[in-house]
C-alpha cells in the first residue's frame, strides 16, 4: 500500500514535461474506458481482494440521482 501511494504522489508531482504529457495521455485513454477504469477503482479502494466484491454496472439511463421526499408530514409545521 505504501509502494502504491509513492509511485501515485510521484506521478502526480512530476516537474518533468514529457511525464506529465504521457500521464495525462494515460489517463485520459484510461478514463475512456470503462472495463479498466472499474478495474482501477476497485484496486484502488481495496475492494479487489475481497473475493465477492463488485462495483454496480454503471446505468446506461439516466435518472435521478436521489428520491425526493415530501418537504413535511401532513398536518405539521415546519418552525426555522
């Protein structure tokens, strides 16, 4: 764990030109494709050691992202 956060923080402060160039190239291809960019997040939170781990498959529908709730019960006053 402590191997992989130095060679993040490396890459990410890179003062070097070229590396930051080909770094940003990297991720973006990476961020282009779904299949790994799962696969990087759950090597990065941990998750890919847990045997029956699994991120949900992203939605292809969009929707909301949270139920709205009634703002009261009937009957009830709201006091600020």
């Amino acid at each position: 764990m402590l191997e992989l956060a130095g060679m993040m923080t490396e890459m990410a402060l890179s003062r070097n030109s070229v590396k930051r160039f080909v770094r940003n190239l990297v991720l973006l291809a990476l961020n282009l494709t779904p299949f790994l960019k799962r696969r990087i997040a759950l090597k990065l939170s941990g998750l890919s050691r847990a045997s029956l781990a699994r991120l949900p498959a992203p939605s292809r529908q969009p929707g909301p992202v949270a139920q709205t709730k009634p703002a009261a019960e009937p009957g009830l006053k709201r006091v600020a």
